[in-house]
C-alpha cells in the first residue's frame, strides 16, 4: 500500500488537525520521498515510517510539535539538515538500519542533539559501505 492511501485511511475520517500519533509503517513511498504527509497534522506528536523506503525526509513538512521520528529500516544516506528546522520539538529519533555513509552524514543533526535533554535520545545504527549490520 503506498502512503498517501496509508494516512488516508489512518485518518479514519478525523482531521490531520486530530491527530497525535500516525504509524505508517511498511507501507512503500514512492521514489524514496515522503508523501500525503502535510503541515495540516499540527497536533502530530509521534511519527513513525520504519522500513517504508525512504531515500530522503526533504520534504517533511514543518511539524512544530512532533516529538518522536522513527526513520529506522529505511534507505537514508543523507539530507538530514531539514530535521532541525522542520522539527523544532523532537526529542527522540531512530535512523538505525540506514544507509549512513559516515559519521559526517549526521553532521546536521549536531544541533538538535545539542538540545536534547535528559530522558530524549538519539539512536544510530549506521550500515556503511563495507557490509551490514
């Protein structure tokens, strides 16, 4: 099922405005994007997208209180820079079991970690060039 079809029917009929907590794992994005997700989800606390086939979270729209990403399982090697802006409040994020090349490719994320505080965390578990995990 791909993920516009996937928040469709998550929503089940309440408003984007309604909703807290969206799972959409195991559903496929088309060309590794994020897509259906929308500014609209104002109240989205929780977002979750592991192993959907991302590439890259470029177009994740601004969530201004969203506090927990799950990304794991996914494709991304890099464009991690838009997190901080777009997400101003998060305090908990997986990328374990992405494509990272190095540890350079987080270098964006070096101010959100920053102001992470006690109890929030950040868990990496980088697949490099030279096998798995």
């Amino acid at each position: 099922m791909d993920m516009k079809k996937r928040i469709h029917l998550e929503l089940r009929n309440r408003t984007p405005s309604d909703v807290r907590e969206l799972v959409l794992d195991n559903c496929r994005s088309v060309e590794g994007k994020i897509e259906g997700l929308t500014a609209e989800f104002v109240n989205l606390e929780f977002l979750s997208l592991i192993n959907v086939g991302l590439m890259s979270v470029s177009n994740l729209p601004k969530l201004g209180k969203l506090k927990k990403l799950e990304l794991s399982d996914n494709r991304i090697s890099g464009g991690l820079d838009v997190l901080a802006e777009k997400l101003p409040n998060l305090t908990h994020l997986n990328l374990s079991g992405n494509k990272l090349k190095d540890i350079s490719t987080l270098e964006p994320t070096i101010p959100f970690c920053l102001r992470l505080t006690d109890g929030c965390c950040c868990f990496l578990n980088c697949r490099g060039r030279g096998g798995g995990r």
